[in-house]
C-alpha cells in the first residue's frame, strides 16, 4: 500500500469527520427549530395528562435545557458510543438503526444495482443507435422518468400490479400475521419486488442518459472513427474501446447517486408501508425524535461518503492507469 494512497484516506477520514460535524450541527439547528412539540407528539393532542407531568416528560428528556447544552451532551455522548434513546420507539438509536438498516439495505442494494445495470444498458443502446427510433424511445423514457416523482410511480405500481392484477403484496416487508421464523426467502423476495423497482426504474434516467452522452463523445473520437475505417463494426469497436471510457463515469455517477437513493427510500418506503430506515426517519420527524433524527442523519452521511469513496477507490480498479491518491486526490 502507497503512501500517497494512505494519506489519501487520512485526508477522506478528516473530511468525513467535518463533514459530520457539519450534518450534525446543520440537522440539530433544523429540528430543534421545528414548530413539532416532541411531548406533544408522545402523549397526544387528546391526551388528559396534566401540565406537571408533561413538563417532567420534558426535564426527563432534557428538553428543558437551552440548544448549546442539549448539543453539547449529544454530542459528548455520541464520542463515547453512545447515540442516545428514540422517544419514539424507547430503544437505543444504534439498535433501531441497525435493525431497520438491515431492511433497507435489501431494497436499496437491489435498486441500486438494477438502476446501474440497465441504465448502463440503455445508455450504450440509445447512443450507439444516436439519432434512431430505439434511441428516440429510451430518451423519452428516461426524461418522463426523471419527472416522475418516486411516490407517485410507487402508488401507480401498487395500483396496477397489488390492485388490479393481484401479482404482488399492497406492502411490508413480510407478509401480516407470520412470526419472523416462519416468513420465507420467497416471502420476502415478493414483498421486496415492487418497491425495488419504483426506486431503480425512477433513478435509471441519470445513469442513461449520461452514458449515451458520453458514448456519443467516443464514437465522435479520432481513435473509434480510425477503428470503424479499419473494418471494424460499430458494436465491435464500442465493445472493445468505448464500454471501458465510459465505464469509469458511470461507477463515478452510480456511486454518487447514494444520496439519491436514500432519499427515494424514504418515499418508497412509506408508499410501501416498508419498515426501513427511511420509514423511521419519517416518523422520527413527524414525532420530533431529536434523537433518532440526528442519528439517521449521521448515518446517511457516513454512507453517502462511503460511496462517493469506494468510487474513486474503483476508479483504479477499472483503469489502471488512474492511481487512487495521486491523479485523484
């Protein structure tokens, strides 16, 4: 291992470390500014519990205490391991985290690697055939895709195929009334299809058309139009010069669509009724969860800079002649 590669990670650690400084901060200011009263939420707007005890609710969470000291323990807790207990659910923020990170990592790998397959797909189809019918209809598809808002997709998938056709579950991740060791593989597997594909299909756009773009940028190049004049077919000279020019954008595009993808969970997780990681940020913010929010907050920043990361890690891997910490540092 290089020294320039390790100090390439030293430097990306530092920055993962400002960077959630700066989320925590940033998210703590925005939900301790939210109009949610957090004990309002807890004991209900109907609820007959007397001022007195709802003010010892409030001293028991520390709710009592100005913004600077409220942070200040968090945070304090947070360098000793220690992310604190949702008032929601009344467990460990670590522990509903990893449980429902477990769900949500199903879903948003599956996305994720179909989203970057058949994007990548469609983008060397639509710019090998530039300016045909097939290039024509993957264009306008992936334009009316990217316009379309992930729930609305989802609630149309739901319709067509939970609904009218009865192919698929209306949600969750298991089917109702099953104990955890009696729901199958399979269960799973068809409670996972269709949010898996209102989040791929809808994040498929970006990917496409920036490899049809790029691909279009190769075959224009003085180094493919030289390999078609010696003889070689298009798909032939795409397959052996082109797949691996504008390889390396789209892992860089893929991995950096991390953020948008957890974002698209979030919806699709609640279109779905999916109880991931998304769904309980949702409620940790209708609820005013400080807590929880700040710990799901934390959490997707560490993984949207795992992924930008491991793409420019990749960037080596896929073309040698890069060196990670050096040209890209």
């Amino acid at each position: 291992m290089s020294r320039n590669f390790l100090r390439f990670i030293f430097s990306n650690f530092i920055r993962m470390l400002l960077l959630l400084f700066g989320v925590s901060v940033l998210t703590f200011i925005l939900v301790i500014s939210s109009p949610i009263d957090p004990v309002e939420s807890y004991v209900g707007a109907e609820s007959t519990v007397s001022q007195e005890q709802r003010e010892n609710i409030a001293e028991y969470w520390g709710l009592n205490k100005s913004p600077v000291e409220r942070y200040t323990i968090w945070i304090t807790n947070i360098l000793h391991g220690d992310m604190g207990e949702s008032l929601t659910y009344r467990q460990p923020v670590t522990k509903i985290i990893g449980e429902r990170f477990k769900t949500s990592l199903a879903l948003m790998a599956s996305a994720w690697v179909l989203s970057g397959i058949l994007g990548f797909f469609l983008g060397v189809m639509s710019g090998t055939n530039k300016g045909g019918i097939l290039d024509k209809i993957i264009k306008n598809f992936c334009l009316l895709m990217s316009s379309t808002p992930t729930f609305w997709f989802g609630l149309l998938m739901l319709i067509i195929f939970s609904v009218k056709l009865k192919w698929f579950p209306l949600g969750l991740a298991a089917p109702l009334g099953k104990l955890e060791e009696e729901v199958t593989f399979m269960d799973r597997i068809r409670h996972l299809i269709l949010p898996s594909l209102t989040l791929s299909i809808t994040g498929v756009a970006n990917i496409a058309l920036h490899t049809r773009q790029k691909l279009i940028d190769v075959l224009n190049s003085d180094y493919m139009l030289f390999a078609i004049a010696r003889g070689e077919s298009k798909w032939t000279a795409v397959r052996r010069h082109g797949i691996r020019n504008i390889a390396i954008p789209a892992v860089t595009l893929q991995f950096a669509s991390f953020s948008e993808l957890f974002g698209g969970s979030v919806l699709a997780e609640q279109v779905f009724s999916y109880p991931g990681l998304g769904n309980a940020a949702t409620t940790a913010g209708l609820k005013g969860d400080v807590p929880l929010l700040l710990g799901i907050a934390l959490f997707s920043a560490v993984f949207v800079f795992v992924g930008n990361l491991m793409a420019n890690i990749f960037y080596g891997i896929l073309n040698p002649e890069i060196r990670v910490g050096e040209s890209l540092e």
